[in-house]
C-alpha cells in the first residue's frame, strides 16, 4: 500500500533528462502544447541549476532558422509553466519494467508515463593532463579563459565547429592549430571552400578601430538564480553544449599585448596527436622544439609528423560522442550504435517502449528516407529534435487512448518539414555561413553531379551542387541574400537545366525564374 501511494505521488506524465538546448525544447514543447490540460504533470531532470533557453528565435524560409542561446536558471521554467517540475540531479538507473527513475539527489522513486533522453555528448578523450582542456560548455570556457590570460601559445587539435571559432576569436597568443585533414574545418567545408577562409586566419576578431570585447549577437549569459536555488551542479558534471557563435561573448585574449592581427597562427595539416610530454621528458629526447623556442614550455604535444610543440595549453576539440551514464534496467536492453548513440526511429523512440531520445545523444542511421537531411549533432538539429519528440509523445498518448476497436490501425506522424532538407545557418571567421542540402555532395559520387561556383575574395563564396538538373545542395558564404532561393529549388526539386549555365551570374536574378 505504501508502495502504491508513493508511486501515485511521484507520478508524471512526461518526464525529461538533460538540460540541454534538446531537452528544454522538448519541455517548453511539451508545455505548451498542453497547456490546457491541466491535469498534465512534466518533470525535468537536470544536473545543473542552469538550462538553456532560445530567445530572439526568427524562421528563414522553411529549414532554416536563426536564434539566440542564453543560459537561465530553472526558475524562468517553472514560472513560465504551472505544470512543470524541475529536479537538480542526475539519473542513476530506469527501470523500464515498472517505469521507475532512480536519482543520485534523492531516495525517492519517480515513475513516468513517457520519458525523453536528452543527455547530449562528451567530448572524445585527449588526455588528463592539466595542460589539457577540451571546451564543451560554458564551465570549460571559463576555465580556458582564465588559464589564457598567463599563455603566449597555445595548441589546438580539432578540425571543426569550435576549433575554427576558437582559431578566429583568440587574441594576443600565438596558435598552432593541429587538423588531421588537408584542410581548415573540414567537419563543414571542402577543399575550394576552405580556401576562402585562409585569408583570414592572421585577422583579428575585432574591428580595426575597436580593441574591446566583441558583442555577441546571441550568447547571453545570466547567473540569476531562483530564490533557494543553488548554482552548482551536479558532482562531476559534464555541462550543456555551447549555443551558436558561443565565442563571441567571452574575452579570449592571451598573455600577449600584440593584437592577434599581428600574431602567428600556424596550421599543422594532416596530423593528430601522439605524445603529450612534461618539460622532463621532452628534454630527454634530446630534439629541437619545432618553432626552435628556448623557452621551458609547460607542456610539449608531439604529432604523427614527428614535430614536437612546446605550448601553455592544448585544446581538445576533437568532437563529441553521445553521452548517457543512465543504467537502462529492464527486460529489453537500449539499443546503441557503434558511436554509443541510442538508436531511434523517426517517430524519435528508442527500441524501450515510451522511451524516447532527442539531441546529440541519439544515432538516427534507421532514418532512410530523409534524402537530403543527416546528423551532424549541432545545436539547431538539437532545438529541431527536442520540439519533434514532443509532439510525438503527445500524439502517441492521445492514439493510445483511442479504443482499438475505434482505431485498427496507427497512422504513422508525419516528420517535421526541417528533417525534409538539411540546414544550418552559423557564422566563421565574420562570415555569414549558410549550409543547404548535399552542400558537399554527401552521398554521391563525383560523377553524379556538377558543382557551380561564385567566389568574390574577401566577400562573397556560393557554392551550389546540381544532379540531374536539380538543385540538391549549397554552400552560401556572406550576404548573398540567396538562401531562401535556393531552399525552395532543393525542397521543390525544381529543373534548373535551362539556366543552369547562369545560375550564378551576378547579373541575372534567379528569384525572377521561380516565383
């Protein structure tokens, strides 16, 4: 009886774990979408007091879409929703029988009706030496802030989103930035595309006549806090993905007085790392410091191409890997692909029934019918993910509550228009960056399509790809003000065979032809 009473106390109808871009969206979906049922009780489990949160939110076309991310405290949640319920904690164990969630905060047991895992991703493992940080959150930004102020060099291993940011924003330190590719940020661009940003790898963050710290356009930071809340986080917590142009919000300047327009950003090409080593041991090798520096480096990195780099900090930013420490206790095992991700279907569950994930965490290579769309765990698939699962919660509750004498068959939900074409609106090196569709050609082989260019150095790049007289995908550097335009050729896979030769002439407006 005791049992049964408090099982019915800690009951909820949808339950989320993760305080991530992901799980947020899911909770203010879930919210508002059930605004009107009042009986409807949401919980998210979070293991830090701070959540993000998108403000400022604007739809581009149809896919794309532009926002602001800000760090809030849980309070803006559960003021904004009466049904709410918000649990500083991490999950220890579910036991997916009795839908049972066990906590690391608390003794009590909470029992869920439907439960998304929006838990996100780690960084992969460099190393644990103290001269090593890998920035994921907005705790990891602080702390490389702090430790850049005493460096005059630093060393970044990393070919992606936020080793390219971090290239670009970092002033006053001289940079060795160390890609296992043949070229710069290789995670979104090709070869030709990377090299419209190579111009601009000595350039300062910061306009000639300014010297100050930048303005974000979307990071906001709050440490409000809910009256009795406590900001710490979780024991060994590992925090919440950093939001879009996350960089521009901090103060990333070195050791160094001299503006970083004047200092040495050095790209190592096709190597990773080998051997991170103490003064001591780089000693013993009895080998010359790559730069040929005399100085007694803190640590030295050596790489695959047997150079060896003496720096004050190596940055990890080598990617992420889908995190999820939860125990899964029950009958049916999750299922996770070979990068640990947990495998969905597209009406976002896992192989557990009434288990969902949403997020970086999750794997969607059962996802085949999505020609022009695929995971690449950024923060907008993150925001679409988290709305799309619950909506598809809330309609597989309302199609098990009809009578399956009403009902004999299950329609399945139609996925969102965002998962119909791939895009990503982002920002490199003072650029603006729009991604479309097969902007590299995913999937295909050389033969299958042609690729037309536009480039204006220092201005402009348009890299458009065309298979079998369709538009299939786009790269749009700058203010091309031709995204929407070329959003509407690949979703309506419209001919283009008869201007094709000028589809990028400065001179033609192509929106005339497809009004």
């Amino acid at each position: 009886m005791l049992e049964e009473l408090a099982y019915t106390a800690l009951h909820y109808d949808y339950v989320v774990v993760g305080g991530g871009i992901a799980g947020v969206t899911c909770l203010e979906t879930l919210a508002q979408l059930s605004a009107f049922q009042d009986d409807i009780k949401i919980l998210l489990i979070s293991e830090s007091t701070l959540i993000k949160a998108l403000v400022n939110y604007q739809q581009i076309g149809h896919t794309m879409e532009s926002m602001d991310v800000t760090e809030q405290d849980y309070c803006t949640l559960t003021s904004r929703f009466s049904n709410v319920t918000i649990l500083n904690s991490r999950v220890l164990r579910l036991d997916t029988d009795k839908k049972h969630i066990y906590l690391s905060a608390c003794e009590d047991v909470y029992s869920y009706g439907k439960l998304c895992v929006a838990t996100g991703a780690s960084p992969k493992y460099l190393s644990d030496n103290e001269h090593v940080l890998a920035v994921r959150d907005t705790q990891s930004v602080q702390q490389f802030q702090e430790k850049l102020k005493d460096s005059e060099r630093i060393v970044i291993v990393g070919n992606g989103g936020i080793a390219t940011e971090l290239v670009y924003e970092v002033q006053g330190c001289e940079i060795i930035w160390c890609v296992k590719d043949k070229s710069i940020s290789s995670a979104f661009f090709d070869d030709s595309t990377a090299q419209f940003f190579l111009p601009h790898l000595q350039e300062s963050s910061l306009p000639k006549e300014k010297q100050g710290k930048t303005i974000s356009r979307r990071w906001k930071y709050t440490s409000e806090q809910c009256a009795g809340s406590s900001s710490a986080a979780v024991k060994d917590y590992s925090g919440n993905a950093l939001g879009p142009d996350w960089a521009m919000s901090f103060n990333l300047k070195g050791a160094s007085e001299v503006l970083k327009s004047l200092d040495k950003v050095h790209v190592e090409y096709g190597v990773e790392m080998d051997t991170l080593l103490p003064p001591h041991d780089f000693s013993m090798l009895n080998k010359t410091e790559a730069t040929s520096s005399s100085k007694s480096w803190p640590v030295y990195i050596k790489l695959t191409n047997r150079k060896v780099y003496g720096a004050d900090l190596v940055l990890n930013a080598t990617g992420v890997t889908p995190s999820c420490s939860i125990e899964f206790k029950g009958e049916t095992q999750i299922e996770l692909a070979k990068d640990m991700g947990i495998i969905i279907d597209t009406e976002m569950r896992s192989n557990i029934p009434d288990v969902y994930a949403a997020g970086d965490v999750v794997n969607t290579s059962k996802w085949t019918d999505t020609e022009y769309w695929y995971q690449m765990r950024l923060w907008s698939q993150a925001k679409q993910m988290g709305a799309y699962t619950a909506k598809c919660m809330l309609k597989h509750t309302s199609q098990s509550s009809i009578s399956p004498l009403t009902l004999s068959y299950t329609p399945p939900i139609d996925m969102d228009i965002c998962f119909e074409l791939f895009s990503h609106v982002t920002q490199f090196f003072g650029f603006k960056v729009v991604l479309l569709g097969l902007y590299n050609g995913q999937g295909l082989q050389s033969s299958e399509y042609t690729v037309h260019l536009r480039y204006t150095p220092g201005k402009e790049y348009t890299r458009v790809i065309v298979r079998d007289g369709c538009v299939v995908g786009a790269v749009l550097i700058g203010d091309t003000d031709l995204e929407e335009t070329f959003e509407n050729l690949i979703l309506n896979k419209l001919c283009i065979s008869h201007i094709e030769d000028q589809l990028l002439d400065p001179d033609i407006d192509i929106e005339d032809y497809f009004d």
